[in-house]
C-alpha cells in the first residue's frame, strides 16, 4: 500500500503533484482561447455567407471550403439547349424512308443533305424555303451562296438557289435506298423542317404568288379577290406555293387529305423530326438547330454574314416578304373575313391535324 511505503514526511509533495496533474488535465479539456479573429473570406455559395479564418494560440487556421452537401437540390439545366435527336431503329428509318417525299430533280420534293453537318433539312414553298437553299449552299462552301432567284436577273438564268439540277445540292433522292436510310438511322444526323401558320401562309401565298405575280394568274387579267381566290383554291385551283405544307413532308398524296386518317404518312415524319422549326420564330429556332449540328454551324453560317447581322435577324427573303402577319384583320376580321378563316381552315385540315401545335399562331375561332 502506498500509504506504508511513503513517509509522513513525503505526503505533501504527493499533493502538491496530484493537483498539478488535475490542473494540466482540465486545461487540455478546454477550447483554445483565441488571441485574435482575422478578416472574414468568401464561405461557400450553398452557405450563404463567408468561410472564416479563426486565431488560436499557435496561430491563424483556415476552416476548410465546405463542399455543398447532397441534401441539396442539383442546380436547373442550362437554358438553351438544343433538343436531343430522336433514336430509330433501321426498320423504323425504312418505314420513314418508304413515307418521305424524294423526288429527284424538283425544287422542294426531297431533303437537303449536307453531310459535313449531319443535317437533312426539309424545304417548304412559302417557309423560307429560299433563304434555306442559300444557307445550305453556303455550308456547301459555294461562293455564289448569296444569289437569290429573280425572274430578270442573273439568279433567273441559272434558276438559283432553287434548281436541284444547278445549285450544286445533294438531295437525299440522290442517295439510293441503303444509304438514305444509313442517314436516317444514325444518332449523329439530323432530321429537321421549319412550319408555318397555315393561314398566314395561305394569306402569303395569296398576295405574293396571285396579286403580285401574274405568272400564276391562270390566265386572268386582274388578281380574283381574296374570297373568290378561296373558293378557286377550293375547286382545284393549284400551285405549289399554296399546297399543303404536309404534300413536302411525305409521299402520301395529302395535298387533298381532309382529315389524319388519310394523310397518316405526314404525321408519322413529322413526329420523326429531330427538329420542327416554326417560321414565327425564325432567327431563334434557326440558331437553335445550327447550334445543335456538328462543326460550329452557327459560328460559322449563321451568326455573321446575313447584311445586318445574323441571318433572319431581318425579315427573310425581302422581294417575296407580302406583310401577311400585318395585314391579318384586312382578309381575317370581321364576318367575311371569319368566314374566310374557316375556309381556309377546311382547305388545310391535313395541316392542322398533323403539324406541331406550336405552329399555329392564330386561334380565331
């Protein structure tokens, strides 16, 4: 025992250590006392405030940056990303091959394919189809890019950019069958088109290709008014500028199609499309699909060398531009001209049952 073994003499000494060993034991237990507090820094974003450096006895110490903890929701996606391609088996390529229009040798009956940017485009009479034509040839890297078709001038003779035959474009008609549907298959190609209002389009039509081109007059002297110009379209009265938008869609005959059933085929191809611009949006959704292709296709065509700026940042295509969106409630308003808007509605019910909502900007009932 201890008490036996040490002396009286020895006690207070023992004392004295055991107090000395307490006293160092509760110190150690006890925080740092700080001798100062430096500056505050940036804390973490997820925080909401600053990371602080705090002074202890040996010093300043850096609290470590917190990374954001998981409880946290993920930050939203990226506005302005380009819509994701759709995925098709071969045999669903096959089907869609066997609906699409690819005439060889017309103006609008066939995708244009520009291979180094992935993209098999959709031309539509009245929807910038020219315009189009000029992009496509100048991503082809033909000089020339800028010519537009005139009925005098030199765009006239040579018949571009429109005439398959001379403006150096390769069309999808031009591929046989195996290869078209190599393209329609792949991930990496992509399949897009632009729509428009189908009433405004056939307002467009109307002023542009009947009031101010005699060329297709059908032989009359003076231009027929709008309601007599309806009623002609309704008792067979054609011409490519105001046949339905889903007669360059698919194969299937609609340009008469009144109803889904019979023009099944449009709908298929649209719903297949990668992409379905809307011309009241132009500028945005052209820059929205170059965006999405291989090899810097907006910086390279599309932002920089339209005139003024980016293409369509002015209205497209001047000499063939009519003011049909402004002109609305001269032919729409009113009665008559709500009777000429259900007319209208019956001629292209094939486009109405079959393109992208997002297409139809008039709802007059």
């Amino acid at each position: 025992m201890l008490q036996r073994r040490l002396s009286p003499g020895c006690l207070p000494v023992v004392f004295i250590l055991l107090s000395v060993s307490l006293f160092l034991n509760l110190a150690l237990l006890l925080p740092p006392v700080p001798s100062e507090v430096a500056s505050p820094s940036p804390l973490p974003h997820h925080l909401g405030g600053d990371p602080r450096r705090v002074g202890n006895i040996r010093g300043h110490v850096a609290v470590p940056q917190l990374k954001p903890s998981r409880a946290f929701p993920p930050p939203p996606p990226p506005t302005g990303q380009p819509p994701q391609r759709k995925t098709r088996t071969r045999e669903e390529a096959e089907q869609l091959y066997d609906l699409m229009l690819h005439k060889k040798g017309t103006w609008d009956g066939s995708p244009i394919v520009v291979p180094e940017h992935k993209l098999l485009l959709l031309t539509v009479p009245k929807n910038a189809c020219e315009e189009f034509k000029r992009l496509a040839r100048r991503m082809y890297g033909f000089e020339d890019w800028r010519q537009t078709w005139d009925t005098k001038g030199p765009g006239r003779k040579y018949e571009l950019p429109h005439d398959p035959r001379k403006n150096g474009l390769k069309y999808l008609g031009n591929f046989d069958r195996s290869a078209a549907v190599d393209m329609l298959a792949s991930p990496d190609w992509t399949l897009a088109a632009f729509f428009r209002d189908p009433h405004e389009r056939f307002l467009s039509a109307y002023l542009d290709k009947h009031v101010d081109t005699r060329a297709v007059r059908e032989g009359e002297k003076e231009a027929l008014a709008f309601p007599d110009f309806i009623n002609a379209v309704g008792a067979g009265l054609k011409n490519r500028h105001w046949l339905a938008q889903c007669a360059y869609v698919t194969k299937q005959g609609c340009g008469g199609a009144k109803n889904m059933a019979e023009c099944d085929g449009c709908r298929i191809v649209v719903e297949s499309l990668d992409f379905a611009g809307r011309f009241g949006a132009l500028g945005e959704d052209t820059e929205a699909l170059l965006r999405m292709l291989p090899g810097d296709a907006w910086a390279r065509y599309g932002e920089t060398g339209w005139g003024a700026g980016s293409i369509f940042q002015v209205a497209p295509d001047k000499k063939h531009a009519t003011g049909s969106e402004k002109k609305w409630d001269k032919y729409f308003g009113g009665e008559e001209g709500q009777r000429a808007f259900d007319k209208v509605k019956q001629l292209f019910a094939v486009d109405f049952a079959n393109l992208p909502g997002k297409t139809f900007q008039h709802t007059q009932s």
